[in-house]
C-alpha cells in the first residue's frame, strides 16, 4: 500500500452541465494498492486506515489532482517542435514529414519515445492519445515505454497511402496488416490501447479510410483518431478530393469511422450539423489551442461544442509538434486566452475538468481515470504551489480553490510539477536526487 497526505481536489461531474462538480479537501489522505485508489477522504478520518509500517508521503504546500490526460500529440514530432512560418499544408511538407521519415530506424524511435516519457511525465500527464509515424517500430517503441511506466496509454500507427514522400506511404492493405498485428500485439496488454490512426483524409484513399472501419468493426473496444476542421486550406482540399461527400466530417461517418471512442482533433470550422453529428454519434473533439495559435488555424468554439443542448464530448490536446508545449497546465491558460478571444471565459473548473475528467469521458475511460475516487487508477499530479519565487507570492494570496486553480492554470508549466504518481507509484519526484526524469 501507498498513502499520500496533501490538498486535493477532483472533478466528480461536468461543470458545463451542472454545478458543484469540484471536491476539494485541504488536507486530504489517498490510500493506494494494486494499481488503484482504495480510499480517499480528509486525512483525519482515514489517517486510521494506514496500517503500521507504511509511510505517508507528504505534500506540503501542493495541490494533488488526477493525472492529466492529453487527448492530442503526436511523439515523432518532438525533433521539430518550434518550427517557424508554416500554416497546416506546408509545414506538413516542410517539417513533419522530413522528421516522421527518420522514424524507419527503431533506435530513433525508441530514444524519442524515452524523451516523450521523460517529457509528459515531468509534465503531470499520465495518458495521452498518441499519433505514431507510418512504421510499426514507432508503434513498438512507443508502447515498450509505456509499458515500463505502467502507464495507461492510447496510440497507434499512422495509415497514409497518398499525398506524402513515397518513403511514408503504406497502402489500403499493408495498413490494414500491420495495423492487424500491432492490435493483437498491445491492444488491451496491461495500460495499452490501440487506436486506428488515419492521419486525416487528404493522406488517405477512401480505400485506406474503409479499412480502418473494417478494423474498428472487427475488434472490441478500439480507438480512432484523426484530424478534422483544422485548416481553410486543407478543408477546401479535402472537397475537391471528396466532392460526393456532404462535409469533411462526412468522409470519415462514410467510412464508419465517427463513433464512440474517436477523437477528431482541432474541429475549429464546424458546423451546427457537424456538432449534432458529433453529439449523436458520441464522437469527442480534441481542443489543441496552442496548435491552433502557432499555425494560424483558429479559435475553437469550445461553449459550441459543449452546448447543454446538445454537448459534445471535448478533451484538451496539446498537438506537439504544432502545439508549443508538452505542459497541460500551459496548454490550459491559452485555452483561456482562446476563449477570451472568442468573447468567452473559461474559468478553472471548468478548464481542470478539459484536462482531466473530460478527457476521460471523451475516451470512455472516466469509470477508470480522470477522477481521484475509490475504485480509480492510483494516476495522479502534484503541483508544487511555490514552484518558483513569483508562483508562492501569487498563491499565497488566493483566497479560494478556484483563485488557486486559476493561478495554476495561468502560470503553471513543467516547474510547477512537483510530483506524478502512475498506477500507485510515484514516478517522477523533482526532489528526488537521481531522478531519472528529473531536470
Ligand atoms: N493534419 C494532418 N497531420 C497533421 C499533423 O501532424 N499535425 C497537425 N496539427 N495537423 C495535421
Ligand atoms: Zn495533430
């Protein structure tokens, strides 16, 4: 058994739908075995429970939440983060391709995966929805990591058989095959989930995008993401290249491909038909702001999407390499700014429920992460609230969770996290000397 001491707080339902979501505990107790929170409550009514011999770890002037989910990235694209001048069309050409190419070679891909890792982790994230490259040796070395981590994780091979360098191409069926055989490989093996990964429609042929409905007919419990409504360019392209289908988002519905468990990324120009499709069919959205801001592509209609009248289900993504950050904390206070933008506010709770609870409703896993509840994964961050000089002063002056919550959000990043606990052990401890993780 684990047991942990500190404030605390966690989601127990959808703040855009309804009030008093937030349980919040000042000095809480959360008891851990097997990979699961066993209990979980204010330290003086559980302090009982510890049996003699295990040892309280103690956050002082910390905040513990539920590990953070990131619904959208892409771990190839470490090597060409931060690359200048591009809108979406040709900053694939210029700068992702070339990079994604490299992935041929599996030592490649395994040293990137090990820094992705060190990277989410020292971040606070403990599940993420993960776009590999082309060749199933990303797909390994991306899943062996997890798997050294325990850590709960949805990913999968990207299918491409048209408009990319011919060296990243597979074809209808050669990604049907190798897709095939990573699923009964790592789908459902510990933490591990496979998710069909058709880049976005322009890279596939219709054929490519029916055999990535085939696999999700043919197995249970399979995941699908892809790229939607992101750019006026590629929406333009994806017309000209589908002119008998009605929307972007009717490509891939054609394909059996809109369902629970897929997660269209960006989705900034949708229509109201697009999100009652979403709506109907249990789709979820990935809000990438960073990415939407460094490529010009534009604002998400984030109180659209999650309409009371007919919600749709949304998880926050960070998209590097277009997003800007691996940090959730980050990529939550440009969301803020996005919505400010739009003429919206996006108050903390709200925001910490994107980045937690509501990833894992949009992922169908909210019965397993997302939440710090009895029964949950033992995932879980720590902030640090006196992370640096200017991050105690501000905090030490709030007066609410939510005051707090709101500073964490917009002033939080990779140093704000002091700790990531992944199915019951800690991980990461940006105190521990020899931290492997650690910076
Ligand atoms: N659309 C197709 N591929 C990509 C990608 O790698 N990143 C982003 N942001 N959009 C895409
Ligand atoms: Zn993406």
């Amino acid at each position: 058994m684990r047991a942990i001491r500190g404030q605390a707080v966690s989601l127990r339902g959808n703040p855009f739908l309804s009030e008093d979501c937030l349980d919040h505990v000042a000095d809480a107790l959360i008891l851990m075995e097997d990979g699961r929170v066993t209990a979980f409550g204010p330290y003086a009514q559980l302090v009982g429970m510890v049996p003699a011999g295990v040892d309280v770890v103690a956050y002082e002037n910390a905040l513990i939440l539920p590990g953070l989910i990131d619904t959208h990235v892409h771990y190839p694209q470490l090597q060409m983060i931060a690359s200048y001048g591009e809108q979406l069309l040709a900053w694939l050409d210029k700068y992702t391709f070339p990079a994604e190419l490299e992935f041929a070679d599996a030592a490649h891909a395994e040293t990137v995966a090990k820094l992705f890792f060190r990277e989410i982790l020292g971040a606070g994230t403990t599940t993420a929805v993960v776009y590999c490259t082309v060749h199933p040796g990303s797909v390994e070395a991306f899943f062996a990591e997890s798997e050294r981590f325990k850590t709960r994780m949805i990913a999968g091979k990207v299918l491409m058989d048209r408009n990319a360098p011919a060296a990243l191409l597979d074809t209808a069926q050669r990604g049907y095959d190798e897709s095939k055989a990573l699923i009964a490989r790592w789908h459902g093996r510990g933490r591990q989930h496979y998710c069909v990964t058709p880049r976005f429609a322009p890279s596939c042929t219709e054929a490519q995008l029916d055999a990535a409905g085939a696999l999700l007919r043919e197995h249970d419990d399979l995941f699908l993401q892809t790229h939607l409504c992101e750019n006026t360019d590629e929406i333009a392209w994806v017309r000209e290249l589908f002119p008998e289908r009605k929307s972007y988002l009717d490509v891939y519905a054609h394909a059996g491909l809109v369902g629970p468990r897929s997660v269209l990324g960006h989705a900034i120009h949708m229509s109201e038909a697009d999100f009652c499709t979403c709506h109907s069919s249990g789709a979820a959205l990935a809000h990438c702001p960073t990415s939407n801001g460094f490529l010009g592509s534009g604002l998400f209609r984030l109180f659209d999407a999650l309409d009371p009248k007919r919600p749709v289900r949304v998880g926050l993504g960070t998209d590097v390499g277009a997003g800007t950050t691996l940090s959730l904390l980050k990529t939550l206070g440009e969301a803020y700014k996005v919505a400010a933008l739009r003429g919206t506010k996006l108050d903390a709770v709200r925001a910490f429920w994107l980045a937690t609870l509501g990833g894992a409703e949009a992922l169908r896993l909210d019965d397993r992460i997302g939440r710090i509840a009895p029964g949950h994964d033992a995932d879980l961050c720590v902030l640090d609230l006196a992370a640096t000089p200017l991050l105690g002063f501000r905090t030490g002056t709030c007066s609410s969770i939510e005051e707090l919550l709101f500073v964490l959000m917009t002033l939080g990043d990779h140093r704000t996290v002091r700790a990531t606990w992944v199915a019951g052990e800690c991980v990461y401890d940006n105190r521990r000397p020899g931290d492997p993780l650690r910076y």
